[in-house]
C-alpha cells in the first residue's frame, strides 16, 4: 500500500468513528443552534433600538454561522493526543511504518468531513430560520471550500498543542488561550473590521483572522480580491503548522530516544 492509500485509511476510520459518536455531533448541532438563536435575538434587538451595526442584523447572524461552523466543526484532536503522550502510547506507535503527526491530521481530515457536512446544514438552516434571509449564491460558493480549508487548519493547530503535551503535562490551558485568541483576533463574533485599527494590526499577524473571519466576511462583501489573499494566507499558514507539527514531533522523538523514555 503506498503512503497515499496509508494515510487514507486512517481518514477513514476516523469517519467512521465520528459518524458514530452520534451524541458528541448532536450536541454541537443542539449547541450549535442555540448560540444562534441567542445572538439573532440579540442583534435584532440592537438593531430596533437604533443603535449602529456594522451590518445589517442578519448578516451578522449569517456571518456568525459561518464562523461558528467553522470552530465546531474542526476536531479536538489535541486532547486524545494528550492521553496518548501520558499513557506511553506514542512511544509504541513509533516503530510503524507511518508518520505519527501525518495519521494524526488525516484522522482530522476523516472526522472533518463527517463534521463539517452535518454542522454545515444546521448553520443553513438555522441561520435562515432566525434571519428570513440568504446569502448570495456566490458567497455561499466560496464560503464553503474556504470554510472547510480553514478548519482544516485550525485542526492542524490543535494537533500541534497537543503535541505541546511532551513538555507539559496538561496542554489544556494552551487550548483555552488559543480559544480566546480565535474569539478576540479572530473575530468569532464580530468582524475586525469593527476592531481599532492597531488591534486589527496586531490580528493580521497571526493565523486566527484567516480562520474565521476571513471566511466570514465572504457574507458581508463580494467576493473579490478577498478570496485571493484569502487562500494565499490559508496556504501560508497551512504549510507553516504542518512544518511545525513535523518539528515538534522530531523534537520529542529525539528527546524520548536522550531520555530513554
């Protein structure tokens, strides 16, 4: 079997196993849902009151759907690898004849396309149910591919925070700041645009804005040079988490095999 076909299989059984943990995915579609709901009440209030809005209320709904999916559906891979590293159980895993990191991110690739699908139509339709409203058809045309692009890179950092895990002992609060990160310079809930000028600056310089609000954005304005500089960044900062994924790991290889371990 080549390392294509290798690889593959391992995207596979992680399909499997997500399209079965049936309960997880229906809670984050129920989660999902609500935090929907909460926010379309709450614009729409803002809006009735007067008071200025980037854009118009529903485009904010739709604009937090698309960001939301996003996060949601990227897998949590980082916190199974954090119990891999505290059992030993990378340490068995090394003398396969497959890279550790690369199994790893095509079990997030398999999971993925079982996620982001069945979150994917739940942002549909509860984004129209709460809003009356649709995007534009072209919009949704690039919302997707970038959109799924973008969670595949946000799966790329949780596996590299977990690999954080051989250094330190719980890499959960890594994951809480990264959390926070994607939520401030981000822009998870509200677009940069409505950011100070030198926060948007400081936001650029990291991979977070490409993530979620740059997709995003794809339902306040047309799609232009947007989508351009858009998957440029999306390329840039994938390739660099895949670098640092295969660095981190050759590191604690290397100090399992100095320490013994």
């Amino acid at each position: 079997m080549n390392a294509f076909g290798k690889y593959w299989a391992f995207a596979r059984i992680a399909a499997t196993e997500a399209a079965a943990e049936r309960a997880t995915l229906y809670g984050r579609a129920l989660f999902f849902a609500v935090i929907l709901g909460v926010f379309s009440a709450l614009w729409r209030a803002v809006a009735e009151a007067g008071m200025p809005l980037a854009a118009r209320h529903q485009d904010m709904v739709w604009y937090l759907a698309i960001t939301e999916w996003i996060l949601l559906s990227a897998p949590l891979r980082h916190l199974e690898i954090q119990e891999q590293v505290r059992r030993g159980d990378v340490a068995y895993q090394l003398p396969r004849p497959v890279s550790f990191p690369r199994a790893t991110l095509a079990q997030c690739l398999g999971m993925l396309l079982v996620q982001a699908p069945i979150l994917g139509v739940v942002a549909f339709g509860s984004a129209y149910a709460f809003t009356g409203t649709l995007p534009s058809p072209k919009a949704l045309l690039f919302v997707v591919p970038f959109g799924l692009l973008a969670a595949a890179v946000l799966a790329e950092l949780y596996v590299a925070l977990g690999l954080l895990s051989f250094w330190i002992s719980d890499a959960t609060p890594l994951y809480w700041v990264a959390s926070k990160l994607m939520f401030i310079l981000g822009g998870l809930m509200l677009p940069l645009e409505l950011y100070p000028r030198w926060l948007q600056i400081v936001a650029a310089c990291t991979p977070f804005p490409s993530l979620l609000a740059g997709p995003g954005s794809f339902v306040l304005h047309e799609p232009g040079d947007l989508a351009l500089s858009l998957g440029l960044s999306l390329g840039f900062w994938a390739l660099a988490l895949f670098g640092l994924v295969e660095l981190l790991f050759r590191r604690a290889v290397l100090a399992l095999q100095v320490g013994g371990g």
